[in-house]
C-alpha cells in the first residue's frame, strides 16, 4: 500500500466496515508505525481490497483485511491473507493471531481454512456496536514452504 492508494482504500474500508478507519489512522500505519505492513489487491487498475499487519518480534497481528463488496467472493480475501502469513514468516514470523467478529462466519471459515484456531474471546471488542471479537492464532509454515515470491506453498 502506498500513500497514493488511500483515496481507494479508504473508499475500501467504508464501504467494508461499519466503524471504518479514519484517512488519519491509515497515514499514522503507513508513515509512523515502523511495525506496520499493508497491502493492496489491484483489479483494472483499481484498488479493490487490502490487508494489514504488525510485525511484533516473530509474530504478525492482522489488523485488517476488507475487499470492496462488488468484489467479493473473488478469493480476493484468500489471497491478502496468505500474502500477509507470506510476508510475516518472510519477515521472521512463527505465529500470527487477528480479532474477528462472532457474527462474521465468512471471515472465521477463511482463517481455519489456513490453521488459524480460536483461543479467546474479546468481550465487547467492536466500538460500533460492542460486539465481541474471537481471537485466533495460527503457526506459520517454515520458510521452505514460502516461494521465492512471497506465497505459501
């Protein structure tokens, strides 16, 4: 993601999100968080999803991934997350974890798919409506099954 790409992401997120992130909390991720990573899926030219991660010593957190609804059901949303698990064991990373919704069985079924399991739950975690948030991890692969490109074999 380069800052050139925020009018896009930010189209993105609100279309995506019902408490979407602010231009000001994607530049503070982009120029100022050091342990931040983003990427963009581009169709045509346009931005029409992206994804999110910190990298905190060998582990990654998702802080997000949203794919524009038009685009939805793509594999849009499969491909950032393995590009993000690709580029947090790229990175050093042996473990990744991310919050999702208890409502978004979309979202959830995407990340078992890929060895992400459930081992919390945030109570009260989403500000729009104080839903609460399971909390998944998943161990990476070793690097051998990461491509010279970046992808999970």
């Amino acid at each position: 993601m380069l800052l050139q790409d925020l009018d896009q992401v930010l189209q993105v997120e609100r279309r995506a999100f019902t408490a979407p992130w602010s231009r000001a909390a994607f530049l503070g991720e982009l120029v100022e968080n050091k342990l931040a990573r983003y990427v963009v899926a581009e169709l045509d030219g346009r931005v029409v999803g992206y994804g999110g991660l910190w990298l905190i010593l060998d582990e990654g957190h998702v802080t997000n991934i949203a794919v524009d609804p038009d685009y939805r059901g793509r594999k849009l949303g499969d491909k950032l997350l393995r590009t993000l698990m690709s580029l947090c064991a790229a990175n050093g990373g042996r473990k990744m974890t991310l919050e999702v919704r208890v409502s978004n069985t979309v979202a959830q079924n995407l990340y078992r798919k890929y060895g992400f399991e459930r081992v919390g739950l945030r109570k009260g975690y989403y500000t729009d409506n104080k839903e609460d948030a399971i909390i998944m991890w998943v161990d990476l692969p070793p690097m051998d099954r990461v491509t010279a490109g970046g992808e999970l074999i």
